[in-house]
C-alpha cells in the first residue's frame, strides 16, 4: 500500500501560485489604457493570427498573458456564456462585471480543485457612454478579482509597466497620446524599441456603432506613434 505524503494547505497554496506567477513571468506584456473615447489594448505580440485581445461582445474584450492555450480556453468560454446570456435576456445584461465573476469563479475552481493552475491572468473591460461607465476587472490564476482605473499592466513585468504608466498617465488623454504613452511604458520596461508588426493594438471605441472593437493595423500604429497621428 502507497502512502500520499501529507503537505500543509498553505504550502501547496503557496506552491501552485509560485508555478503560475513563473508560468506567467515568461509571457509577453499587456497594457490597457483609457482615453477619451474608449479602452486602447496594447500586446507585444509578432503574431498576427494568434490573438492576446480580442471582442468579447458589443462593448466587451478580453486580454490575456501567460499560456495561450488557457487563455483561449477562457476567452471562448467567455464568448459563449455572453451570446447565450444576450440571447437569453437581452444584449444590454452582458456585462464586463458578470464575465468577470464568471472567470474568477472558474479560475477558483481550477486553483483549489485541479493540479496544476491556469498560468493566466486575463482582463475584461467595457466601454461605457461616457469616460466614467468604463469598467476594467484585472483576474489573477486564482480567481482574485481587481477592479481598475485608469490602466492596467499584465505580465511578467507588470509592476515596472505600472510604475511607468502610473508617471505617463494622464485622464482625458487623445488616443493617440495614450498610444504612445502606452509604447513608451512598454519599451522603456523590456529596453528596447518595437516595430508596429510586432505590436497587437486595439481599442473599444464608443463612438462607433454597436460594435465598439476595433484592431488598428500597423500602418495606423506607425503613423500614430511616429508623431503622425494627433
């Protein structure tokens, strides 16, 4: 007969949570900042097919960092609990909030219950009528819900990206201005310069119709953060 060795709750606790924040560490960042009109997302990513930010629903999108098998896991989990909920009651009872307690539920679940965690951290945002309906919830592997203004920084060097943005962030900010702002926390924290192709950016945008996601291209990305774009 096989003996399990005994491990102390908080040990293993401890335990799974370093193995997510190493798994997470090695991902690239992401940054979300208001504007003016809207959420602007900004991802080092080379990858022009395989998405860190993507629409959710109408005013919704998600974002995530660290293994992007789980994450798509969570965002298609997500695009199908909000179409169900859209269809079943009414598009307005789509929520970033009631996504949000979704995630963190599951991600709770997969923390206490399964092996091995979720090596994630995602954001759900919405965009609002006005700069203050915006809403951004910041979920950690364990389910841990933060709910944010201003900006966010995910990854492995989140708390530098906060640092930085915390200093560059300013309410009210064109898009434009909050684009470069956002390239300039990014590439002052890795010590590098990046090319718009290796950027994914995208913003929920309130002043369109009832879509509010759109991905702008590298061509509009260069413009905007050569001083082109005012």
């Amino acid at each position: 007969m096989s003996f399990q060795p005994y491990v102390p709750p908080e040990q293993l606790i401890k335990d799974r949570s370093d193995y997510a924040r190493k798994g997470i560490a090695r991902g690239k960042s992401v940054v979300a900042v208001e504007y003016d009109q809207g959420i602007l997302f900004l991802a080092e990513n080379p990858s022009s097919t395989l998405h860190k930010v993507s629409e959710i629903y109408d005013r919704v999108a998600f974002a995530g960092v660290g293994k992007y098998s789980e994450f798509e896991d969570l965002r298609i989990a997500g695009i199908r609990l909000a179409d169900l909920r859209g269809y079943s009651y009414g598009r307005e009872d789509v929520t970033a909030k009631t996504l949000a307690n979704a995630y963190s539920q599951a991600l709770s679940t997969i923390f206490t219950q399964q092996m091995k965690p979720y090596e994630v951290e995602i954001l759900v945002a919405q965009v609002g009528d006005d700069e203050g309906g915006n809403s951004m919830f910041h979920i950690l592997f364990d389910g841990s819900v933060a709910d944010e203004e201003g900006f966010v920084a995910m990854g492995g060097r989140s708390e530098d990206l906060s640092d930085r943005l915390k200093d560059s962030y300013r309410g009210g900010a064109s898009l434009p201005d909050a684009l470069r702002a956002a390239v300039d926390a990014v590439s002052a924290v890795e010590e590098r310069s990046f090319e718009p192709q290796g950027l994914e950016v995208a913003v929920l945008d309130r002043t369109r119709s009832r879509r509010k996601f759109r991905r702008l291209a590298p061509s509009e990305v260069g413009e905007i953060v050569g001083g082109g774009g005012r």
